[in-house]
C-alpha cells in the first residue's frame, strides 16, 4: 500500500525562526606584580577558537596596569559544545641576583571567564568565573626568595570548562 501525503500551507502559516547570534567566549586573565616579573616570564598555552595550540610568552610590551600587570586573551566560537583551558607556567630568568632584593608581596593568578551570549528570542547571558578567589598573595623573604621562585617554576595553574549542547557548563579546570 503507498501513500503519499502532501502537506500544504501558507506562507504566513510557518512560524518564524528567528535569527539567533550565538558567541562563547572564554577570557583568560592573567596578574602578575611588578616585583615577581623581576624574576619570571609567565608563559600562557591555549587552545584558540581553530583548535590550534599555542604558547604565548607574555613580555614586557605586553602587560596592561602599573603595579600589578595583567595580561588577557580571550577565545571566541559562535557554537555549543566547546571546551578550553589554559595553562601558565613560569620561567625563572637568568642572570637576576636574588641577594640584592628585600622583602616583597608576589601576586599572581590566572583567571577564566566563561560568558554564553545569544541574540534574538533566546536571550541568555551565562557566565562563569573560574576561580572566584583574589590573586594569590605571598610575602616572601628575601632569604626565601630563591627557592619561592624555584618552586613557583616548577608548577602551573591551568584554568577553564566546557559547555554542553545545551549551553550548560559541565566542567570546570581549576587546577593548581
């Protein structure tokens, strides 16, 4: 038995799909005081929005601020189901005398802001910061301050997520 259906409908009977503009944006930010980028060069690695990974060594010309710089980066994709972290690693520089300095306040920490924006009739403003602490604040003594920026190297702070399908976020890397 075949059936064929035929449906039929006016123009004005179809509903309207509205356009929808959809932008996750992840922002990382990064602190760093003046007084430890005496002793290290931070390096960034990120994923960007073409699934490309990259290393950025942030640089003097690079920071924004006066004692305590920041440097940001911000990764967009017009779709769902996206995920992205970065990772900042320092290296100590060499030829610097620890001797010389005296007590000081290292700042430093890298922060994710993970924002979902869409335009038209499903308006949604998500967003999420990852993590929702100050900057990391130490006093270090300038006796100290060898193995501080010693251990500070051999470690890393990676932050971002993921988003689902339905604009969910379903992780969260806050890892230190």
């Amino acid at each position: 038995m075949n059936r064929n259906f035929q449906i039929l409908a006016d123009e004005s009977d179809i509903p309207e799909i509205p356009d929808h503009k959809l932008d996750v944006e992840f922002s990382y930010e990064l602190v760093c005081s003046d007084a430890l980028l005496k002793y290290v060069t931070p390096e960034v690695t990120f994923t960007d929005a073409k699934g490309v990974q990259r290393t950025v060594s942030v640089e003097s010309g690079m920071w924004e601020g006066n004692e305590h710089k920041t440097w940001k980066q911000i990764i967009h994709y017009d779709s769902l189901n996206v995920s992205n972290t970065a990772t900042v690693k320092y290296v100590s520089k060499s030829g610097v005398a620890y001797q010389d300095e005296s007590d000081f306040e290292s700042v430093h920490n890298l922060t994710c802001l993970i924002t979902i924006k869409e335009d038209g009739d499903g308006r949604r403003n998500n967003h999420t910061i990852i993590p929702e602490t100050p900057p990391i604040k130490t006093t270090v003594k300038a006796d100290a301050l060898e193995n501080f920026i010693n251990r500070l190297c051999n470690s890393s702070l990676t932050r971002g997520g993921a988003i689902d399908m339905k604009g969910e976020i379903t992780k969260i890397e806050n890892e230190k």
